[in-house]
C-alpha cells in the first residue's frame, strides 16, 4: 500500500481494476462470448472470445498494424469518437451478422470481414481516401453497407465483387445519406443514419442537410504549421435557431430511386426500427420534446399510421425500448416504454399500438431491455427497483404477474444475454469490488465462469483505495438527495471540495466501483480535504418530476440542492464552513460558475472546465428539452446564464478549457472572460490549444490534475 497518488496516476486510463471486456456479445449460435478486452490493462483492445463448450479464452482477431490510433484517425471517425465517449484504441467496434458465423471489424477507415472466429481476417473495403463510416452487414451477413464521402455502399461481404454506390445526391452538396447529424449523435443516442431490413432487401437511411446553418469556425491555434488542418468548419444548431433538415428515405439494396416518406411535422427523427413483419418503424419528436409519435409504415407502398403518442408536461425522454415478439402466443406483439406515470415502465401493444398491459410499475424506473424468452413468455430488464443507487436484472412473465429478481449481488450489473435466453454475462461492480465479469445463469443467478476480475489488477491493492460512504441529504423541501462522501483521516472539521455534475441524464453517485476508483478525489482526501459528490434534482434515475424540478431555471435549485450537502456537513461538525470549493466539468463547470455567483457565501473557489456561460450558445436538442428555446423562455435564458450572475460572484477561479472543443465551444470561456474583465472580478485561466471536450492527450491530463491541486491546497489551504 502506498499513500501516495501521483498526477500520472490520476491521469493515466484505463483506471485501477477498470480495464475490463466491453462490446460483450454472444455468437448467434451462443457458442462463443466475445468481447473487446486489452490483455496487457492498456487502452489498446483486441477482440477476444470464450469457448462456453471448453472453458478456453483466446484472441479472436488482433487489429492488423495498430489498428485504430490517435494519430491515424480520420476528422470524421475522431468526431464520431467524441459523440461516443471512446476512450478505446486497437479494435473500438465489431459485429456479429445475425444469422452466420460472420462478423465486420471496421478498422482504420477500412472495412474487415471474419468468416467465423478461427477465420482469416479479410480486408473487404480498403481506407482509401475517405474512411469507410458506421460499416454493417446485413441480417444474413451476406452483404455490408457503409458510409463513404456522403453516400451509402452496399458491397457483398465476401469480397466477390466491388462496394456499389447506392444512393446518389448528397456528394459535393453538404448533404449527407446514411449518417446520423450531430445532435443526433450528441444528444439523442441516434448513432445511426441507415438500417437493413431483416430480410436484407432494403435500406431505410437519412439523408441530412444542414447546408442554411451558419458556419462554426473552430482554429487549431496551437498547430505549428498554418494551411490545411488547420481549422475546421461545423454546421452547430444553436439553441432558438434552425436544426438540420432530415428526411428518412427506403431504398432496395440493389439501388434505384428511394421513396421518401412523410414523417409529419415534427422536428427530429429520434429512432428507427425495421419489424419482422416488414413495417418500418420511426419515432418522431416535437421540437419542444413534449410529443412523440410511434409511426409504421407498411411496406410496398409506404403508407404511415401512427400506432401510439406520447405526451408530456415536462419532456420526453428517449430510450431503446421496443421489441416485436416473433414466436409463441403473444407473436405479434411490441413490447414498449412509456414514462406517463412518471416512471418509465414496460407496457405490450398490439401490433396496432393499442395498449394490452402494463408488465411493471412503481416509483422506479426500467433502464433497459435486456432480452426476451419468447418461447419461455420471459421479458428480461434492467432497472432501478431495489435501489435508485443500484441497477439489477429482472424477469418479468410477458403475460404479466410477478417479478423476479435475477442478480442477487448488491451493486451495479451491465448484462448481456444469450440468444436462448439460458445464460448471460454480468459485469458487475460495487463501491467494495472492482468490475467483474462472469457468466451466469438466467434460472438462479449461478456462476458458470469468470471471465475477467479487475481486483487482479496490481495497482487496486497497492493503492488501497478506500470507498466513500454513501450519505442522504434532506432538502428544506423534504427532498432526498443521495451523496458520497470522501472523509480524509483525523479529526475535523475539515476543507471541503465539492465534485459537481449536476445536469440532467446523468447520475454519479452509484454503488459502483467508478466512485472508489475517482483518484481525483481520492488524492485530495488523502491531502486532508473532505470531498462531496452529490446528485441534485435534476439528476437521472430518481423519475420525471425529480429529475424535471429544474425545467426551464437551470442553474437555480442545483446549486441549492449542493448548499445543502455543504450545510449537511458543516452542521456535523465535519467540514470548515470558511474553506469549501467546488470542481465539475461541462455542466459541472456550469455547476461551479453558478456556485460562486449565487452562493458565494458558502463556496469560495471553484475549478469551472469547459464551461457552458449562456444557453443560447448551446445546442438545440438537449437546451430546449430543458430550457424551452430563448424565443419562448428569455427570462430563463437570461436567468440561466453565468453572466447575468456576476453581481454576487465571488471567489477564486481556475478556468479551464480546450480550444478545439466542439461541443462546448471556447467561446463560452469567452463571453465569460469578457464579463469577469468588465466587472473586475479576478480568475486564473488555463487552456490547452490541442483539446476537445474530453482532454486526450496524457501531458494536458496530468499538467490539469496538478493545476487543480495546487489550486485547491492554496485557496482552501488543508487541514
């Protein structure tokens, strides 16, 4: 054990015991498990897979060269990596066909094809000049589809004849076929901008136009050379103004002309989904997000009939859940989520979309569909019913009755199930326990293998990282807030940083190891500061009218929620009520900004990174889902805004930001600075000229982390 914790070790990924599989997926005859895993704990992964028959781990494909890099990545592919969140290097993405033994592994911009697991490699569409994008084959693996220079290809995945261009019209327009648009990507989940049919006759795609929004300019200022490169132009929706235009289109996969079909007047197309029966499915949401509408359209001549509407006071939120039953009594049924009772709960339709039954309820949410037995009449989800604090796998009968609780291990389960629905594999984690992953049964939750423990890893035991304690907040409301809490050794009372979020469709504070393994505040316990993480209303997983208590006044009861969590504290005796601080990035930073201007008498430094200063200058689908646009909700806008807030702001500042950020753009940073100069308020700026929204580059993380500790020891002192 050391009680010592280096910057490079807070900087460095993947995390002590976090370099656990990802992209878990069975074969389609559940053979085998496969999984993207890194043998030697570094971010560069392999695809490997478990022999459920022999016991035997063993390497699936290793990407040819380096596989995906930093450095040889395209601007597209490194902007979809942003949307993603991927971290991840070597082999990021790689698919089962649904019926076959082949699988695509798209790689550097080109396209891979595997014929079975103890197959060669195959290199069925060469990088080239534009990358290959969002490669897919079809249901029966017979042919792959890809995006490239704005236009879909349908190539055969045997590599017997040429890629074949199968739409035409978006190439050298600004247009795009096949590719989903950035607030898409951003804020609805939709990665996704074409689908096969499950017979793999046709192709439903998008065709995106975003040619009437001004041009964002984005300056790679710290570039040594000036030319090409050195700067990019984004089409940014900004929140008030105009979103891209999308139309969904089908098309045979042999090409032709595509037939458009008419999705109404709503703004955004949020989902789309091919049924066994043929129909296509979309879902379409209002630009307000108060309405969504369920449309199918029948195939042949493509006519819509709206099969459900969702409405609501506060907003929609999207989610995944949507299955047709094929087999058994109940075939030609859809299983469904609706969030009208304030919680989201499963509920069957009709092939029609009427409303047959409700398969859960309760003041809990459904998180996501896991499978469905449809021999067995078995539905398999993950929600929040023993704990908002932790996620578990249910059964429910599709006909409706009891629910059974399948993990039985306090914590945090991410599964995924077999095709027979007989086993699953569990990634589970506590606050005590790194991520584990181990196969399981379905019937009694009894372990059949373990695949991978992240206890093993050295540095878990060598840091002995201590768990916080979970801790409940009462607001002056009666509300209950859930928090951690990182208590430094020795007698209080004791300075005190707060670790903020605070924004909506996020929840920190869980039964998982990612609060034990967060070295950030683990180093400033260990230098005697108290740190609190705490979810405010507005956070995600506590239902609708918590997490929309914040709707159209952002800025306003999250930062009296986190006053609360400091006052809780200070009257235990535990914290100096002189020395509290703040930190959080994106929203956080937000979340940090708003504490010194509208409670500088209980926070008196803050780190704000990457900041949004003004919601105007965010983007259209998530601030409106919140925030109404600045037209309707001006006193909001206004209200909401840092800037507007600078009479009481008070404090010391360490403002961060990456000058590449496409996302949160510098700009935010700079309206900011522009007001702190005219109203002579003091602060500290550091910028890194190279970086997105998510710093990447190991130099900047580690230069970051000892800039916030500095910070924090000389502002709040230590106890």
């Amino acid at each position: 054990m050391t009680d010592a914790l280096t910057f490079e070790q807070i900087a460095t990924y993947p995390l002590p015991g976090t370099a656990a599989p990802s992209g878990l997926s069975f074969s389609p005859d559940d053979a085998l498990l496969t999984y993207l895993f890194s043998a030697e704990g570094s971010l560069h992964q392999e695809l490997w897979g478990y022999d459920l028959a022999s016991g035997e781990r063993r390497r699936v494909v290793s990407p040819p060269g380096a596989g995906d890099t930093e450095e040889n990545l395209s601007l597209e592919e490194k902007l979809r990596r942003e949307r993603l969140r991927l971290r991840a290097l070597g082999i990021t993405r790689y698919a089962w066909a649904k019926q076959g033994q082949r699988l695509i592994v798209p790689i550097s911009g080109g396209v891979h094809v595997q014929d079975g697991p103890d197959a060669e490699l195959r290199c069925v569409v060469e990088a080239g000049e534009h990358p290959a994008l969002d490669a897919r084959l079809s249901p029966d693996g017979e042919w792959l589809a890809f995006v490239r220079d704005a236009e879909l290809y349908v190539a055969k995945a045997d590599g017997s004849a040429p890629p074949r261009q199968v739409t035409e019209g978006a190439r050298g327009t600004g247009r795009t076929h096949g590719l989903a648009d950035y607030v898409a990507e951003e804020e609805m989940s939709r990665y996704a901008g074409y689908w096969w049919s499950h017979d793999g006759e046709w192709l439903a795609f998008t065709e995106v136009d975003d040619t009437h929004i001004p041009v964002y300019r984005i300056v790679h200022q710290g570039k040594d050379a000036v030319g090409e490169g050195a700067q990019e132009d984004h089409r940014y929706p900004f929140a008030g103004a105009a979103n891209p235009k999308v139309r969904l289109a089908v098309i045979p996969r042999a090409g032709g002309e595509p037939t458009w079909l008419d999705l109404g007047e709503h703004e955004y197309l949020a989902r789309v989904k091919w049924l066994p029966d043929g129909r296509l499915l979309a879902q379409t949401q209002d630009r307000l997000q108060q309405d969504l509408r369920l449309l199918a359209f029948a195939r042949g001549e493509w006519s819509c009939r709206e099969l459900r509407r969702e409405t609501s006071e506060v907003w929609i939120n999207l989610h995944d859940v949507l299955h047709a039953v094929k087999e058994g009594e109940h075939a030609g049924e859809l299983i469904w989520a609706s969030e009208d009772t304030g919680f989201r709960h499963l509920l069957v339709l009709d092939a029609e979309g009427k409303e047959l039954r409700r398969l859960t309820e309760g003041e809990w949410q459904v998180d996501a569909l896991e499978g469905v037995d449809e021999q067995r009449g078995l539905v398999y989800f993950s929600a929040t019913r023993a704990s908002a604090l932790q996620r578990h796998l249910y059964a429910v009968p599709l006909a409706g009755g009891e629910i059974r609780q399948v993990t039985q291990q306090a914590g945090y389960h991410s599964v995924r199930l077999d095709h027979a629905c007989e086993r699953f594999a569990d990634l589970h984690q506590s606050l005590e326990r790194p991520p584990r992953l181990s196969l399981r049964s379905l019937s009694d939750d009894a372990e059949q293998a373990l695949l991978f423990d992240g206890s093993e890893d050295p540095r878990v035991e060598e840091l002995a990282l201590e768990p916080p304690e979970l801790l409940e907040v009462t607001t002056d409301e009666g509300v209950t807030l859930h928090g951690a809490l990182y208590r430094p050794a020795g007698e209080g009372p004791f300075p005190l940083v707060v670790s903020v979020y605070g924004g909506p469709h996020a929840q920190r504070v869980v039964d998982a190891w990612s609060l034990s393994v967060d070295l950030r505040a683990q180093l400033l316990r260990r230098r005697g500061f108290c740190v609190l993480r705490l979810d405010n209303r507005g956070s995600a997983r506590r239902g609708l009218a918590f997490e929309g208590a914040i709707r159209e006044d952002m800025g306003n009861l999250e930062v009296r929620d986190q006053v609360a969590g400091v006052n809780h504290l200070v009257e235990q005796g535990l914290v100096d009520p002189a020395r509290v601080g703040i930190y959080g990035w994106s929203y956080g930073g937000y979340m940090s900004l708003m504490a010194l201007a509208r409670a500088p008498e209980t926070f008196k430094a803050a780190v704000s990174g990457a900041p949004v200063t003004h919601w105007d200058g965010y983007d259209t689908h998530y601030t409106e889902r919140y925030m109404s646009t600045p037209q309707l909700n001006p006193e909001g806008y206004e209200r909401s805004s840092v800037m507007a807030n600078l009479e009481r702001f008070e404090g010391a500042l360490l403002l961060v930001h990456g000058l590449i950020d496409e996302n949160v753009h510098f700009r935010h940073s700079a309206r900011l600075i522009n007001a702190l100069n005219r109203a002579r308020k003091r602060y500290e700026l550091l910028l890194f000229p190279d970086e997105r929204h998510m710093p990447r580059g190991q130099a900047d993380r580690v230069y970051l982390e000892q800039r916030i500790a500095e910070f924090f020891s000389r502002e709040l002192g230590s106890a």
